[in-house]
C-alpha cells in the first residue's frame, strides 16, 4: 500500500447501513437438507422448522463464522481494499453469543461495527450449508429487522454519519426502517455528500415498491444486477426489457441533489456491466472471465462488485477505475467460498 495518498483521507469516510447477519458456515451433507427440508442450491428464509438447526450447526459442526448480510459484505469488501479505519456499518444485533462472534468477524475484516442492541430476540443468522458445488442458504433475520430510527438519532450514531464523506444502504433494508434510510438521504443530500443504494433483490421492486421509490430521489448512485433492472421496469409499467434503456430511464428520474447527476450501475453476470448517466450516455465495461473450474461461490459476487468500486469511488476515483476494481474484487470473491475475500491483503491495483 502506498501510504502517502491516504494521508489526508481522514477515518471513517464510508458509512454504510444494512441488515447484519452471522453466516454459520458448514460442510454437510444431504441427510441434513432432508432433514429440514432444504434443496442443495436455493436461499429461503428460516420458518419454524428450521429453528433448531442454527443450534445443531454449532453444536455438532465445526462452522466457519464470516459477518454477514448483503450491506456488511459489501463494506468488508470496501474495507478490504481501504486503508484502516475507513468504514463503519450500522445495523441491529441481539444481546447473545452470535452477536459476539458477528463482532469478532466484522472486526478481523477492519470494519467498524456501530451495532444497535436489543434484549428480546436474538441475533440474525444465515445457515449456509455446503454440499459440493452447491449452498444451500436459511436466513433467519431475527433481530435485524428491529433496528429502528430512534437509534440513528442519538448522538453517539448520528455522529458517524456526520463524520462520513459518502453513505452505502442495501435495498434489504427497505423491508426494516425506510425512516432511518430518508434520515441519511437527507442529510447527504443537503451537504452534498454521494449516497448510493443498491437494489439487492427483484422482490423489492414488487412488494417494497413504495419504499424503494420514496428513496431514489436521494439516490446518487444505484447499483442493481440485469434481473433486478428488469423487475424495476416491470413494475413501473415501462415497456422494456432493454437493460440499457431502463438504466438511462432511472438515471433520469427525478432528483433531489440537482449538483450530482444519478449513475445507475447495472452488473450483468458474465455479460459486461453497464453504467448509465442522465445525460444520455451508457458505458460498457467487458467482465475479464476466469476459468469456469476456478469457480467457487458466486454468492455474494454483486457484495463484492459493490465494495470494489465504493473501495475506489471514496479515493476520488473515476468511474473506469471504480468498475476496474469491482470487477477485480468480484472475480476474487467467487474463488472462494461465501461472500469472502482473500486471507492475504493483496495490493490494489495489482502491481
């Protein structure tokens, strides 16, 4: 790392809120599946019957805990490529042991973690049991729905945002605390500071419709892949399926912070990635493949796109070398297993 051009970077210039999850990461086998009733390869959300699997993982398991959930993946994969102490996340944990451990892994990443604490529910938790090549995935959101704007107000939190340079939301938080999301957006918006959101999932475009569009106007940069670019026009009765054409639509939607254009970001798999700007223009960016073999997890590949670029765009970077290092963290995420980065610090850009 070159140190001198951090200098004058300050700390914690990337504020990012989310949903925080400990993933509890084990290799199984099908008789577990069976067990709870789970396909090898598919992501639900825990019901009562997998309640007690959580226990059973860590008690007759050897788990891998990684800090998990969309948002925090990707502000370890910012962290990953920052200097130390650039990046601070919000979200809500319970008062337990998992919380504890969600602690402890968000910290050996080099995040910030400014949990909001509450008493009566635990800790939110992502089975993720590995079977070969596939994994299978059992959120359980639990106390991460429980944050509340109440906790962003007080002082000790609002202060983080204050000191913050650039703000990063997940679209899964639009299903916990729109009013906390609007607090941030605002503020950004009045100080001119870019505040970016990334779409997350193509239900929230159906059912949290509402909340996503209440948003967007404070949105300085938008992130989403191809199925979720598609899902938002779908929902908005535009007659499109052309990528290209509904990310310069959303580029143009109306605005609140008239001094910074709206970028719409659009991964697209293997495809190149599209970034759109509201004057017109859509730029094209090829994806440098990697061998099919060399594929691990692509879980958690869009985290890692995200946290490569705001890695960059908070340095002053230009768009080109954001998307130069998203992609760059992506293609070492998915040779791995989870949402995860490499255990070695690698040089950015390589040298």
């Amino acid at each position: 790392f070159n140190k001198d051009i951090y200098q004058n970077m300050g700390e914690y210039k990337l504020f990012c809120m989310g949903n925080p999850l400990l993933d509890i990461q084990v290799n199984g086998d099908e008789s577990l599946l069976n067990k709870y009733g789970l396909e090898a390869n598919a992501s639900i959300l825990a019901e009562e019957k997998h309640k007690p699997l959580f226990e059973e993982l860590v008690q007759d398991y050897t788990p891998a805990y990684v800090a998990g959930g969309a948002a925090q993946n990707a502000a370890r994969g910012a962290q990953y490529l920052l200097p130390p102490q650039s990046t601070v996340y919000v979200g809500c944990v319970g008062n337990d042991q998992f919380a504890v451990k969600l602690r402890q892994a968000a910290e050996k990443d080099g995040l910030r973690v400014e949990y909001m604490v509450v008493n009566d529910v635990p800790t939110g938790t992502c089975a993720a049991i590995i079977t070969g090549q596939n994994r299978s995935l059992v959120a359980n959101l639990s106390a991460a729905e429980k944050y509340h704007v109440s906790d962003i107000k007080t002082p000790e939190k609002w202060k983080w945002v204050v000191n913050a340079d650039y703000f990063y939301i997940g679209g899964f938080f639009l299903t916990v605390s729109v009013e906390s999301i609007l607090e941030v957006a605002k503020y950004a918006a009045e100080h001119n500071k870019p505040f970016t959101l990334n779409i997350s999932a193509a239900f929230l475009c159906q059912f949290f419709k509402d909340q996503l569009d209440s948003v967007l106007p404070y949105c300085d940069i938008l992130f989403g892949n191809e199925t979720e670019a598609e899902a938002y026009a779908t929902n908005h009765n535009w007659d499109t399926k052309d990528i290209k054409q509904i990310a310069l639509h959303i580029s143009k939607l109306p605005k609140v912070n008239s001094k910074r254009e709206r970028i719409v970001v659009i991964t697209q798999g293997e495809n190149a990635t599209l970034v759109a700007y509201s004057n017109g223009t859509v730029n094209e960016y090829p994806v440098t493949l990697i061998d099919k073999k060399d594929i691990v997890d692509t879980n958690g590949a869009g985290d890692a796109f995200v946290g490569g670029f705001l890695s960059q765009y908070v340095q002053d970077k230009t768009i080109d070398e954001s998307v130069a290092a998203a992609h760059w963290l992506a293609r070492k995420s998915i040779q791995l297993v989870g949402p995860a980065y490499p255990e070695e610090k690698l040089t950015y850009p390589p040298l």
